[in-house]
C-alpha cells in the first residue's frame, strides 16, 4: 500500500517520474525498501558519466535471462511496424493523461493538438498499416486503444468525405480523449457487470467529469465537442445517455461517432462479454435502426468492407491469416499469414496478394475485428 506524494511528467509526455510513501509496511518490508534504494543509487553511480567504473553491477540489475527473444536481425517481420512504434507515442501520451485527469489535472492543449497532428501524420503516411496497428496494442489500457481506434476511424471517414484538416483534427483530438472520464468514476461502476438505473446515472457522468477537464482546449470546437464527447452515447430512441437525446437533436457528426464506437466497442471485451466478431457487429448495426442511423451504418460497412483490416481470417484451406489490405472493390487484397490467433511478430508468416490468395480458398472472418 502506498500513497503517491508527486508526480512528474517529461516533456515529452512519455514518461513519468512519481513519489511515494509506503504505508503500513513491516520491519523486514522496510530493510527491503532501503536495499532497492541503496542500490538503485549505487548503480546510478557506476554507470553516470562520472561514474565510479570500479564498483561491480548491483545483483538487483544484472539480467540472468532475456526478457523476450531477439528479432531477427534484418529488420522487422511485420510490415508497417514503424507506424506501430509512432503510435505507440500517442499511446505513451494518453497513458500519462490519464494518470494526470486521476490526480486533478486538466487535459492539455497543446499536448493534444500535437498528438492529433501526429495521427494524421500517421494516417497519411500508410492508412492500411495505420488501421491494422489500432486493432493490436498490448498492453494499453483499454480506454486507451477504443479512442485511439476510434479517432483513426473517424479521420478516414471525415476525409472520404472532404472535410477540412482543421475540421478533422477535432474530430480526431476529441475522439481520442471521449472516453477517458471513465476513469475518474469509482471503481466499483467501472468494473460492474450489470448496473440498475441508478448506476446507469451515474455512470453516464463520465461525459460531464471529461468536458470540465477540457475547458483549456479553445481551439476544439464546440460543436465537435459536443457530437463525439457528449453525444456518442446518445441513441436516436432516446435510449442512450447522459441526456436521452432523441434522434432530432443528433447531427450527422453525431450519428456517425456513434456508429463507429459500438462498432469498436463490441469489437473488445468487456466485463459483461467477451468480444464479438465483424459479421455479428454488422448485423448488430443493421437490425438497431431504432438507436443507429442506417445510412451511417451503411456507409462504415461500405469504406471501411466486410471484412476489415485487422480482421483474423480462415481461408477454405484451413489457413489462418491477418488482413492487411483490401482491393478497390473492398476485397482481401493481402494477407499476412499466421499459425496463430494471437497476433506474435515472431510468428508470423509471409504475405500473400492477388493471384496468390486463390489458391488458399475464400476467405471468411468469424473473429474479432
């Protein structure tokens, strides 16, 4: 048990350096406390600049076994990783926000408006590596993958449509920071498999806790804050949440952020379930004309295809593979092979386009997304 006393965050915003005060601990606790810092500091002094060469490592750092297995040398096995390893900084970026909005902070401005840049970048650099890297990012925190999926998204989408950068850049800035109110709700709600009607309520205050966290953020607009922060959660029955909004006071922003985050909502797990594959997804969309708007649901079906990049398919052979990319026609265009469900760099086998493809059989998604 310990209680943080500071916090600092890098500049870069990748990293942090925290204090803490231990509470409660026992006497043999306490000896191994003091062993770890004496330690620490007496590894910092033999490997400073400065530093005295003559000491011998500390036990505490020398590494008996290696923490994963070596890449081959030659490069990476998986196409588009350095996209991978890029977004992996907008991750870094929304991990120490959130830590920050726990302790009181305000989302900041300018940090935001870079990393948004920075998707963008991303996206126009090689949008299918960029759409694949959203679906596989161990380790984040969920809040953390949805709203980066999400934002990736809903950028494409907005600009198939022509929509201005300045325009998309909200859309993306707000869409990566939507659902981070979550983690400032009690424990118990976040992790609650089934809630009443008040615990609904409650919940639903997440949209309100975010949006006074982003009062320093004036170059977001309005309204795109108010269509992907406080109305995607909205449904057009007035079903959905924190206002029961009916279906007249939902814009087109509005009723495409919806459809784009239950798609990716469903697509992970949840305390209540597991995640669903691509097909259910659609049929979930198309029979809820009621709550999602058909054009829009349509619309996501038809750019982004039946079976998406990212997808996990089995061909007629039996083969397991990776969707990387789709043709003109909204086809599997290419595949990465795998032996496995589980996404493993290590693990992973060859690409196969065009011609190739049809000599493994048709393709079918009955995974995740």
């Amino acid at each position: 048990p310990a209680r943080v006393c500071h916090m600092h965050g890098e500049m870069d915003w990748q990293s942090m350096r925290f204090g803490c005060q231990f509470l409660g601990i026992s006497g043999d606790q306490e000896r191994r406390l003091w062993l770890y810092v004496r330690e620490i500091e007496r590894e910092k002094a033999r490997a400073s600049h400065n530093g005295n060469r003559a000491l011998q490592p500390s036990a505490l750092f020398i590494q008996r076994a290696p923490l994963t297995q070596a890449l081959p040398a030659g490069g990476n096995p998986l196409p588009g990783s350095s996209i991978g390893r890029r977004l992996g900084r907008v991750a870094a970026y929304l991990d120490t926000q959130l830590i920050k909005l726990r302790h009181g902070a305000a989302v900041d401005s300018r940090q935001l408006s870079r990393h948004s840049d920075l998707l963008l970048e991303l996206l126009a650099t090689d949008r299918d590596s960029l759409l694949f890297a959203v679906l596989h990012q161990p380790g984040e925190p969920l809040l953390v993958q949805h709203g980066i999926a999400l934002a990736v998204r809903m950028a494409d989408m907005a600009q198939a449509r022509n929509l201005p950068r300045q325009a998309t850049k909200a859309i993306v800035a707000a869409a990566l920071v939507h659902d981070l109110g979550k983690a400032l709700l009690p424990v118990e709600l976040r992790l609650a498999r089934h809630l009443d009607a008040g615990q609904r309520l409650a919940f639903g205050s997440h949209v309100g806790l975010l949006r006074e966290r982003l009062d320093s953020c004036k170059w977001l607009a309005g309204p795109v804050l108010d269509a992907v922060v406080g109305a995607i959660n909205e449904r057009l029955d007035g079903s959905g949440y924190p206002q029961a909004a009916p279906a007249e006071r939902l814009g087109e922003l509005a009723r495409m952020a919806t459809v784009i985050d239950v798609v990716d909502a469903m697509s992970r797990p949840r305390a209540d379930r597991p995640p669903q594959p691509i097909d259910a997804i659609y049929r979930h969309l198309l029979a809820s004309t009621g709550q999602f708007d058909p054009q829009w649901s349509q619309r996501y079906i038809r750019h982004f295809g039946l079976i998406p990049v990212g997808s996990l398919v089995r061909f007629g052979s039996g083969q397991l593979a990776w969707v990387r990319r789709l043709d003109r026609e909204g086809q599997v265009g290419q595949v990465q092979l795998t032996a496995s469900p589980a996404l493993d760099p290590r693990g992973s086998g060859p690409l196969l386009s065009d011609a190739e493809l049809s000599e493994i059989g048709r393709a079918s998604c009955r995974e995740r997304v």
